[in-house]
C-alpha cells in the first residue's frame, strides 16, 4: 500500500499504542483521525504532539460504548476527509484479576462492550467507505488472553470477560476479511505482554510482586515485554509489505504463548 494521502481512522488514540501508530502513519503521510475518551489528563499532550508534526488530522472524542456516537464519528472523519482507507480497531478494556478482583456484572458488562461489540459497530459504520478504496486495510488489535486466558503467570493479568471478548475478535477478523476480499484486506495483531498494556506503565503492573513480574518475563522467550515500536512496525509490516495477507492473525508476544520452557537435550536413544 503506497500510504501517501491516505485516510486513517485510528482508535484509542490519546495515548501508549494507539498514541504511537497515529504519529507513525502522519509522519508517512498519512491524513490520521484519532478517538479518544478516558485519559483526559494525557489529551493536552496528545493535541501537542500531533500539532507538532504539521500535517492534517482530527481528534474526536468518541464513546465507542455507544453505537450512534461511532456513525457520527466515522461521518465526521467523511465530512474532513473525504474518504476512509485504513482502520485501526484498537479499542478495549481489560480486566485485571488484581485490579478488580472477582467478577461484578458491571465489569463484565465493559469489558465485553468495549473490548468487541465496539469493533463490530466501528466497522459497520466504516465499512461502506473503506469499500470504496482502491486499497483498504483494517487491522483488529486483540491480546493473548484469547488463547492462554486466566492461567500460569497471566492469572493475575487476563479474567475470563477480557479473554472471552478477545477469543470473539478473530471470528470478526475472518468474517471482515471475506467481506472485504479482494480489495478490502483485514488482519488481527494479538498483542502479549506491552509497556503500555498490561506491562511496566500500567496501573495492575505496580500491584505485581516482583516474583510475578519475573514469571512473566520468564515465560517469554525474549525476556520482555513488548514496546510502543514493535506494535507500529507490525502494522507497517501489515499495510505496506503484506499485500498478500488478509483474514490473519500476527500473534506479538515475545514467545509469551509456547513458553519460557528450556528445550532439553537429544538423548542418546537406545539403538
């Protein structure tokens, strides 16, 4: 995908992941509208830094909880544009077990809301401009706990809800991907352990023993967790050097889901 002049919608923008990929794809050229909601202390910071690139974009603030609020944004992002090519789903709410504890309703309730029933509206709304592309992409972000949900090192880190809700993204990623083919490609980047989600600059991390963090650590075949960065160069990866990639998933983990397990040597045999 050449990136010049094209349009991206770019969720959870205001900070941390989402923060990084809208400044990446502005400084490529790319025309970035970001979403915000929570983090209203970090916004100052965000209008600054966006404003200091010099190139055109749009801040909306957009509660992804509610399904009109995302068709009046995605209009918004028409009506300053013109024109929708890439969306980046990254939208969602975690759960931690040493955060909130046992389950209420309430935080089930958010994080299934939050975390997957708003990329589904966020693409009915985006979908009818992204078709009109010459070359679209949308690439869902989604987490591990899909897979290894509440257990070993990550109990304390994924509940059921958030891993529940992130199990549900890769069906969307599959449907999106027939309903996008051949001009619309739509891939899924699941996310383990970051700095800026469930890693080192998040609330849960300061309520980890130290023994907890290092089994996390442990458990990951490269020894940490992942940076701002990885996340942008795999979407770079994605929309400029993968044009044969759609209905996929690029699992970003550090080797977190096969385990910190040594490999033990070749025995001898018996023969």
């Amino acid at each position: 995908m050449e990136l010049n002049n094209k349009v991206a919608l770019v969720l959870g923008g205001i900070k941390g992941i989402g923060k990084g990929i809208g400044l990446a794809l502005v400084n490529e050229g790319v025309k970035v509208a970001l979403t915000y909601y929570d983090w209203e202390e970090s916004l100052e910071e965000m209008k600054q830094a966006f404003a200091a690139t010099g190139r055109d974009h749009l801040i909306l603030k957009v509660n992804l909880r509610n399904t009109d609020a995302i068709f009046d944004a995605v209009r918004q992002v028409y009506d300053h544009f013109g024109r929708l090519d890439i969306l980046i789903n990254n939208i969602e709410r975690g759960g931690w077990p040493v955060v909130h504890g046992a389950y209420t309703k309430d935080q089930w309730d958010l994080e299934m809301e939050t975390t997957l029933r708003a990329k589904q509206w966020v693409f009915e709304a985006a979908w009818p401009l992204l078709k009109k592309s010459d070359a679209g992409c949308v690439i869902n972000f989604s987490s591990i706990a899909a897979i290894v949900g509440r257990s070993g090192p990550a109990s304390y880190i994924f509940n059921e809800g958030y891993s529940t809700a992130n199990r549900g993204i890769s069906l969307l990623t599959e449907t999106w991907a027939r309903l996008g083919a051949p001009n619309v490609r739509v891939n899924e980047i699941m996310l383990g352990f970051f700095e800026t989600r469930h890693g080192e600059h998040t609330r849960g991390w300061g309520l980890l023993t130290e023994a907890q963090k290092k089994a996390l650590t442990d458990h990951t075949l490269l020894k940490r967790t992942g940076k701002i960065d990885d996340a942008v160069k795999a979407v770079f990866y994605i929309l400029k050097d993968a044009p044969f990639m759609t209905g996929s998933v690029l699992r970003l983990d550090g080797g977190y889901c096969i385990g910190g397990d040594p490999v033990a040597a070749m025995p001898e045999g018996v023969e």
